[in-house]
C-alpha cells in the first residue's frame, strides 16, 4: 500500500489546474466541433447565418469562460487531498469526489521532481492522479517507482 495524504500544493497544484482547465476547454470544443455539421446543415437549411455565426463564437468563448478562477473555497474543494494505492487500484480522494482506476490501466507516469503525474489513455483520462512526494505518508518513493518502473517518463 502507498498513500500520499495531504492537499497538493505549488508546482504540483499548478499542474493539475492547468490539466483541469485544459481537459475542460478540450472536451468542451471536442463537442462543439462533433456537433458543427449539424448547425450547418441546420444553418444552410432555414438560410441563416447568424446561426454559424453564433456557433463559431462558442470557440471562442468557452476557452476563455474555462480560465474564470472559482473561489478559493471551491478550488480546495476539487484538489487531490489524498491518492492511495492498494490491491491493483489507484483511489484520488478530494472533498467533492472520489475517482478509482485500475493500475493495469495507466498510460504512463511522469516524474516531475516534486511530484509524479500519473496519466491514462484516451476513455480513461484523468487529471486528477498527481502524488505529490512530499505528501508520501505510507510506503517510499522506492515502492512507488518499483510499482511503476516500466511507465516512469522522467521530465
């Protein structure tokens, strides 16, 4: 078993802000982009290009409506506090949610220096695996890096 406990912070909750912001804004315009025939089938149909029009500025928009900081309460409320590793899972626990993978499903981990940022293949994407390894409570970087040998990218 390997816990880190403790909230992550500085360059590692940099990290997983940026990771957080980035996969919003992608799964955002990913749909956006899915759904654009349609509008123009629709907008060419009833002959209106305001319809484009206003669909192309949601490109626009919501990347930048994504970078607007929530409060500093809420901010905690989504930051990793705790990332436990036992029985062939991988368990991040925060104040708003509790997300569990299977170790078999990790793409790869990138070591940071200060902090390990665990990555998962397209299906399975997470950004919230960032063990922080100064938080290690239970366990040593050794077993971590054991556990991970072929998957460990160092950066």
């Amino acid at each position: 078993m390997i816990i880190f406990d403790g909230y992550i912070t500085g360059n590692s909750e940099k990290r997983f802000r940026q990771k957080s912001i980035t996969l919003g804004q992608n799964i955002m315009l990913l749909s956006l982009t899915l759904f654009f025939p349609a509008v123009l089938h629709l907008s060419l149909k009833l002959k209106s290009w305001i319809i484009i029009l206003l669909y192309g500025l949601m490109f626009i928009i919501i990347p930048l409506g994504a970078r607007i900081p929530n409060s500093a309460k809420e901010k905690k409320a989504i930051t990793p506090k705790k990332i436990i590793i036992k029985d062939g899972y991988i368990t991040c626990l925060a104040d708003k949610y509790e997300e569990i993978r299977n170790i078999s499903d990790i793409k790869t981990v990138w070591d940071w220096g200060e902090f390990y940022e665990i990555n998962f293949p397209f299906g399975k994407i997470s950004e919230k695996f960032i063990c922080q390894k100064d938080l290690l409570t239970i366990g040593s970087i050794e077993e971590f890096e054991d556990l991970f040998a072929d998957k460990i990218v160092r950066k």
